[in-house]
C-alpha cells in the first residue's frame, strides 16, 4: 500500500473558515506553546534535574559515619568514632554512568509524553474544525433558502402558485437553523473540551485556527516498519536495556572489597585515661551471589526487547488495519463527490428551473437539497474519520502526527 496524504476533497464545496476569537493562531503555534508548560513535562524536567544533581555527586567520597558510645551502667566510659569509607573509583564511574543513562530515558520519556500531547490536542480539534465546515454548508444552504423562498412569495402572491408551498420552503428554512443551531452547540462543547486541555490558557485555545495539513503523509507499512526500529519506542527500550547492562556492572563493580578507616577516642572517668584507636578494615560481601544478579538482569533485558518485539507486530497489525479502513473511506468518498453530488446538483438545478417555470412540485426541491445536504455532511463525516485514522496511525507508529496546522 502507497503513502497516504491528506487531502481534503470536500474543500471545493466550502469557503474561508469560521473561528472563535479574535486574535487568531495557529494549531501548531498553539501547541508548541502549551507543551512545555504542561505539568507533566514539568515534572520529568525536574526529575532530570534531580538526576543530574546526583550524577554530579557520584564521585564525590562516601558520607562519614560517626557513632558514640557510653557505658550506661555507671557512666564510667564514653567515646566517639567516625568512619570514612573509601570506594573504588570504578564504583563511582559506573554509578556516575548509570545517572546519565537514566536522565537520557527521561529525556526519551519526555519526547513520547510531547507525542501524546499532541496527539491529544489533534484528537480534540478534529470535531470543531470538522463541525466549523458542516456549519458553512448548512450556511449555504439558508442563503439559497431564503432566495427561493422570496422567489415563491412572489408566486404566491401573484396568484401563480399555492400558499402551502411558501409554508413548505418556511418549514425547511426553519429546519435549517434548527440543524444549524444543533451544529454550533456540538463545536462549542467540543471547542470546551479542546480547552480543557490547559484551562489556564483557554483564551489561546479558544482563538486557535486550523486547517488539514496537506503536507502530511503517512508512509506506507514497509516504511513505518522500518521507521518503528528508531521511533522514540525502539529508543526507551533500547535505554532501558543499556541500563540493565550498567546495573549489572554496578552489581559486579559492588562485590569489590572497599577500605575503610577509623579513629575512635574513648575516656576512661574513672581511671582518666584517655585512649585513641585506629582501625582499617576492608568490605568484603562474601555471601552476594552476583552471578545470580547479573543472570536475573539479564532476563529482564530479554522480557523488556520481547515485549517490545510483540508490541511492534501487533502495531503493524493495526496500522495495516488502519489504511485499509482510510481506502475505503477515500473511495467512498470519491464516489459522493465525483458521481452522488454532481447528480443530485444537475437534478436541484433542473427542479429549480421547472418550478421557476411554474411547473413542477416543490417537494422535489426541497427532497433533493435535503438528499444533497446529508451527502455533503456524510463526506465530512468520513473525512473526519479519516483524518482520525490517520492521527492513530501516526500514534502507533511513532510518526510526528502534524496533520493540523
């Protein structure tokens, strides 16, 4: 299967676009601002930070111990010691490595969490920019109404025609507004609910105009395919396993003795003597089986690139899924345009002609447009649910989803 591009066939029927506010922006504009204020990007921010703080200690000496000692049945002795451990530096490298591995998946966690924040933002748009361009038609069809509905007073005024048509062309006309009214009470909850993203900054969102980006294309499924292995996905898995691998040197690194020296003073009250003792004395975990450790590592690494393996397949699965579910919607949406609308437009022509001639029946007009405005609706409809599609494809496969601008 091809690439699939964007492009909004319906686009000859309509005109401009209908926004709310008066300082408009863009989508992505409005995007790229409200990301890097979002809490959640906020946070993983300052849990680099953190993380960058304690890399930058991790080569600094081990905290001292000091400890006190006093003997409580006649107070007769106290003293006081302090201990201070020196690790190996290969200790230190590892740990100071395994920071920066853990701030880089912060930093992969941070792009996926940007994606879906994005995606969300597309998701939530979609219906106000699709009910925007179903109000216009609906626009467009009051205008015509109300032409003819002048066109057939004058009929009836003149004698030429029956007043129940002119209450049909009214009755129509006020189903019209009606449908219109119901249209622009589904963008104004959906346009709340694209709000709703950062409530804090709805006056933005509110004054967001966008557009289908034409430019947009999904590759085909070979290409995404290959796209997958170095999509931000493939990136954490693949972080997260250089992790494993710097633990298991760090566990390795661990079973290495470390010295440590002592000094401790001790006071003797009753015989005043004082006394200073130095000890060195070396760590060594006798009873850590790192070759256990390292093994039950070494398996999460394998179940993490399993998982990931799986988890691949089955979205290729599903992006398959999805172009085919798009064709079929293209095509049908073709068929509307290239064959169902110019037909019922040459037959609402020809009726109008008839019944300017007084000839005719009204009811046909008035069948026809209605037949003709549900086909318009359906071919946005199916635009919509393919510009959907599209979005999920782009989750799915890692693809930056720039399908509005």
């Amino acid at each position: 299967m091809g690439v699939v591009r964007l492009i909004p066939i319906y686009s000859v029927l309509l005109s401009g676009v209908l926004v709310f506010g008066d300082n408009k922006i863009s989508f992505t504009d409005a995007v790229n601002k409200l990301i890097p204020e979002n809490p959640l990007i906020s946070a993983i921010d300052s849990e680099i930070k953190g993380l960058d703080t304690l890399r930058s200690k991790s080569k600094q000496y081990l905290d001292p111990n000091v400890s006190t000692s006093v003997d409580c049945t006649g107070l007769k002795e106290f003293g006081v010691g302090i201990e201070q451990t020196f690790e190996r530096g290969i200790k230190q490298r590892i740990r100071k490595e395994l920071f920066g591995k853990k701030i880089d998946l912060k930093k992969m966690e941070k792009i996926r969490l940007e994606h879906v924040l994005q995606i969300e933002a597309s998701r939530r748009y979609l219906p106000v920019l699709f009910g925007l361009q179903k109000v216009q038609i609906v626009d467009s069809i009051i205008a015509e109404s109300l032409i003819l509905d002048t066109l057939i007073q004058r009929y009836v005024d003149a004698g030429a025609i029956m007043h129940t048509d002119a209450l049909k062309a009214k009755l129509d006309l006020e189903k019209y507004r009606m449908q219109r009214f119901d249209l622009m009470m589904d963008v104004e909850r959906a346009r709340a609910h694209f709000c709703s993203l950062s409530p804090a900054d709805s006056a933005l969102l509110m004054s967001v105009d966008a557009s289908i980006n034409e430019n947009f294309v999904l590759p085909d499924i070979k290409q995404i395919a290959a796209n997958l292995e170095k999509s931000y996905g493939y990136e954490i898995v693949n972080t997260e396993c250089t992790i494993i691998d710097t633990e298991k040197k760090l566990v390795k690194a661990e079973a290495k003795k470390d010295l440590t020296i002592g000094l401790e003073y001790t006071r003797n009250r009753t015989e005043r003597e004082n006394s200073i003792t130095a000890e060195v004395s070396i760590d060594l975990p006798l009873f850590r089986n790192v070759d256990r450790e390292q093994a039950d590592l070494e398996h999460q690494k394998n179940a993490l690139r399993s998982r990931y393996k799986s988890e691949m397949t089955t979205a290729l699965g599903e992006i398959s899924n999805i172009f085919r579910q798009i064709s079929m919607l293209e095509k049908k949406n073709k068929m509307i345009c290239d064959t169902i609308i110019p037909s019922l437009i040459k037959q609402y022509n020809t009726y109008v002609s008839i019944y300017k001639e007084g000839k005719g029946s009204f009811r046909d007009i008035s069948e026809i447009r209605m037949e003709l405005l549900d086909y318009k609706m359906e071919l946005l409809d199916n635009e919509m649910n393919s510009t959907m599609l599209a979005i999920d494809a782009a989750e799915k496969s890692g693809i930056k989803p720039e399908v509005l601008k």
